[in-house]
C-alpha cells in the first residue's frame, strides 16, 4: 500500500505491518483514503477527527447545494394589463431568486377554441423576461391548460450568494449610518413620537 505519513509526506509504498507498526508509533489509526487506487492509498491520522471533517465537509455541500423548486402562476387568456404586470412581477421575483417557474393559461368554455389567445400571451411574457430567464419548455395544450416552464439563467447558489452580499451591504450601511449618527437612536425617536402626539 501508498502510505502517507501524519503531515501529508510521501512515506512511499510499504507493507501492512510496517504501516500499522509507524501507525502505532505515532499514536495514530491507519486510514484507507483511496481504496480503488492501485495501490490503495492509507494516512497515518486521527480517524475521529476525519470522520468530523468528514461529516462538516458534507454538511456544508448540503447547505451550499440548492434544491430547485418550481413555482407555478396562473394566469388567464383575457387578463387585465395591471393583473399582467403583477404576474410579471411575480415572475421576475422567482427568476431572480434562481426558481424555476410554471406559467399556466387556464381557458374556461368558449376560451379553449381560442388557444392562440393563451400562446401570445405565453410568448409576450417570455419575451418580457427574457433578460432574467428562458423558455424551458415551450408552451404546450394540456387538456383545459396551456402550460409553459421560465428557468432561470442563473442559478439557485448564485441568487443565494447574491441575496446574502447585498443584505450584509445593507447591514453595513445601516450601522455605518447609526454610528455617524445619521439614524437617530431609539431613545431620540421615542421622544420624537411623544412630541408629535402632544
């Protein structure tokens, strides 16, 4: 076996019982690191600390890996323009926040013979976001609906990243503020409430 000694040196290629005799000597356990290797590698290390370093390391893939989630809008075919443009922002909300979201036209009695109706409107909504995301999938009849997926050009890690730098941006100013005095202190707006009531 490819032996490596307890600080990372090459110890070089040694039999079972030497390294558990230097893993002996060291005071530490003899860890099988790559065991597909040929032939396998083993570290001379302490194997409660690298079952723990081990075990953060994944929890902190875990924490950093994202799990896509799909929101869903509904819209209908003959919606009001101010109704569109809250839909839209609903839209651009969870595209920026790096979901995936499913657009959905729901045509009610005489609408389903219209379904180009449900297709500009799809197509006009893409096209409205286009600089945030993409069409996924393309718009497609589903029985009563008319179903189209937006991804985003981001990913869901990168918005996380984004979101978490502009909050501490945020938090930065407010306390640079607060200690120039800018902000007036909790002491100062309570008189200043108390002064307006009177």
């Amino acid at each position: 076996m490819r032996l490596v000694g307890p600080s990372g040196e090459q110890v070089g290629i040694v039999p079972l019982a030497k390294a558990l005799e230097l893993a002996q000597e060291y005071d530490l356990d003899l860890v099988e690191v790559a065991a597909n290797a040929r032939p396998p590698v083993c570290k001379l290390m302490d194997y409660g600390k690298f079952k723990y370093e081990s075990a953060m390391k994944a929890r902190e893939a875990r924490k950093n890996q994202a799990h896509t989630v799909i929101k869903e809008m509904k819209l209908r075919p003959k919606i009001d323009p101010h109704d569109y443009d809250t839909k839209k922002g609903h839209v651009v909300r969870f595209l920026k926040q790096g979901d995936k979201v499913k657009i959905t036209i729901m045509f009610r009695g005489r609408e389903q013979s219209r379904p180009e109706l449900g297709y500009r409107l799809l197509q006009r909504l893409a096209e409205d976001v286009q600089d945030l995301g993409f069409v996924e999938s393309n718009p497609k009849q589903d029985g009563r609906n008319m179903i189209m997926v937006l991804g985003p050009h981001k990913k869901k890690t990168e918005a996380m990243a984004e979101a978490r730098e502009a909050q501490a941006a945020r938090k930065a100013e407010r306390q640079e503020a607060e200690r120039q005095g800018r902000a007036p202190v909790a002491s100062e707006q309570a008189e200043q409430e108390q002064t307006a009531d009177a």
